[in-house]
C-alpha cells in the first residue's frame, strides 16, 4: 500500500511538471502565430470557460477514482482486478496532477461558486451513475445525491459499502461503481473535447474516452467471469 501511495504521489509530481511544460510550449508556439502579449492573454482560459470547469470537475471525478481504487486493492487478492485498481489510480492521479498544474498556469482557483458541470449547460447529456444519479435533460444539469456531485461518481453510501465488502463480493462492487464512473467521465470528456479550446487540454480529453472506454469492455469482462451484471 505505501509503494502505490508514493508511486501515486510521484505521478503527480511528475505531472505537474509536464502541465508545466505543455502550457508554455502552447503558449510559446501561440505567439509565433498571433504575436504580442494581448493574444497571449485572449488564450488564456477564464474562469468561467469550459477549460476551467472541466479541469476543476474533472480533478474531482478522478480523485474518487483513485480513492475507489485504492480501497479495492485492500479488499481483494485478485491479481486482475488488483491490476486494474492500480492502472486506475496511477493514470487518473497523473492526469489530475496535469489539470490542477494548468489552473495554477492559468491562475485560477481549484474551486469554483458555480454548481458542478455548469461549464456542460445546453449538453443535455445523460451519463448517469450507479444508482440513477444522472443530468437533468437540457442545460446538463446534475443532481448531486449524497456525495454524487458528478455524473457517473459514487455515492458516500456507495463508498461504505465498499469498505466493507471483501472478495469477490468486492470485486463485483468495485467493478460495478467504476463501470458507471468511467461512463460519467466519458460524458464529460466528450464535452471538453468539444467545448474546451485549448489543444492540450482537448488532446487529453479525447485520450480519456479512449482508455476509459477500452477499461469499460475490460470491466465487463471480469464481471461476466465473476458471473454478475452491472447492475445487482
């Protein structure tokens, strides 16, 4: 558990610096083309932009991920589903790493007084989450339930559950609330990739829905060798 958490820590890290190092070669190579200090600044995201929203929701919806992940890894010895949890939690920790680095780049605040997925209105996208959590038609609004402020995101109930599960029973639980999260990301990714206007960011997006897609299929697989559904 402490090697994960530190190889954890260190993608972060890692991240950071390479956030770092892709918003100032994009600026860089932005001035080339536009020229002078006033393009420079029209680049850069505010705070009310769908870059903004989608690294500020998105870095929430990635720490659960990790956190699910590594609260599995404590309940089964299964090596498949341990191996996921740790793909899981290194990916999403670095990609977390890499969007809280470009809100410090951009200077703007992790938090934001809008309501989550606000940066998502007129989406009308669905993407819900285990137990029903889901958007509300037009404008994307989410209903935030119980610690579910995202689509896809478990709920603190779902989290105890977990918690306590052991085994298999574990195994199927976490298959299952990672399933839906990864489906709620893939939502949200989606919008980015067609709201957000900074390419790196975008770039990253569209990587999401790639891999989170792919771990989908690999989920459905180790739930139909473990003779469950995705839903109980």
């Amino acid at each position: 558990m402490t090697r994960t958490y530190w190889a954890a820590v260190c993608a972060v890290v890692l991240a950071l610096l390479f956030a770092a190092g892709a918003v100032t070669v994009a600026a860089g190579n932005g001035n080339e083309h536009h020229g002078g200090a006033s393009s420079a600044a029209s680049r850069t995201p505010g705070e009310d932009s769908a870059d903004a929203g989608f690294a500020r929701d998105m870095s929430v919806h990635h720490q659960q991920a990790v956190e699910m992940s590594f609260i599995v890894r404590d309940r089964t010895k299964d090596e498949d589903v341990r191996r996921l949890a740790y793909d899981i939690a290194n990916t999403q920790a670095n990609q977390r790493g890499m969007m809280l680095g470009w809100l410090d780049l951009w200077e703007l605040p992790k938090t934001s007084p809008d309501e989550p997925m606000a940066w998502m209105a007129g989406a009308g996208t669905g993407g819900g989450g285990h137990g029903g959590h889901g958007t509300h038609g037009a404008g994307g609004a989410h209903e935030a339930r119980d610690g579910a402020l995202m689509p896809g995101m478990a709920t603190r109930a779902d989290l105890a559950k977990l918690r306590e599960a052991d085994g298999e029973q574990a195994e199927i639980l976490y298959l299952r609330l990672m399933t839906a999260h990864h489906k709620g990301g893939v939502t949200m990714a989606r919008g980015c990739a067609d709201r957000c206007e900074v390419g790196a960011q975008r770039s990253l997006a569209r990587g999401m829905v790639d891999a989170q897609a792919s771990e989908i299929a690999l989920m459905a697989h180790l739930l139909k060798e473990r003779g469950a559904s995705l839903r109980p």
